[in-house]
C-alpha cells in the first residue's frame, strides 16, 4: 500500500472526451453550454470552454506579458455537465455500444444515433 497522502477522489468512468460539447445542469453555471477543453481523470473534472471562469492576477513577466487580470476556466465536477447530443442538440443520457467496426461509441438514449461520427 502506498503511503496515504491527500484523499483521492474515487475515480469514476468519463465518458468524455475532447471538443465533446456539454451543458452545465447544475450550480451556477447552470444552462451554460461549452466544448471540453481538457479531461482532468484523476479528479473528475472536466474544463469547458468559457465555463466557471475565475480571474487571476498575474504580475508582468517575458511569458504572460503585461500581467494584470487573466480569465480563465476553473475545472467542474463531472457530474455537473451532460453530452449534449450534436443530433438532437440537448443534453441527453448516452450509453456505450460496440459499432459493427468494433470500435467503442456513445449512442444518444433519445434519438439512438451515435455521437461519435
Ligand atoms: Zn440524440
């Protein structure tokens, strides 16, 4: 056993991936829609374009310039966000399916396409 350090966040399946396109359905953010930026596994977090942005104040240096105040994501539970569904354009529930190419895919549950092309 390794040496317990900080709590890790018990690691559940993310589903998503890159430029996936999702909607915020909860907290303050709620509504929100945005393309994931990054898929942050061992948190479970996702970091969505223009969603939960924080302001950061950076002092000037060669590699950011003028310094001041950066807007930036801040990283969501995973949990907070849903696949919206490029078919029916809402968020939707998807499961996974083997396709005749066996490759793994989302299937949207409303409309039964699949959402990866
Ligand atoms: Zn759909």
């Amino acid at each position: 056993m390794p040496r317990a350090a900080k709590p890790k966040a018990e690691p559940v399946p993310i589903r998503l991936k890159r430029n996936d396109l999702v909607e915020v359905i909860t907290g303050k953010e709620k509504g929100k829609t945005g393309k994931v930026l990054k898929v942050l596994r061992e948190k479970n977090q996702v970091l969505v374009e223009k969603v939960n942005m924080i302001k950061r104040h950076t002092r000037p240096s060669p590699t950011t310039g003028q310094g001041g105040i950066v807007e930036k994501e801040a990283p969501l539970m995973v949990s907070k966000v849903m696949l919206i569904c490029p078919k029916c354009a809402t968020a939707t529930r998807f499961h996974m399916t083997v396709t005749a190419e066996k490759k793994k895919s989302r299937v949207c549950r409303k409309c039964k396409d699949l959402i990866d092309g």
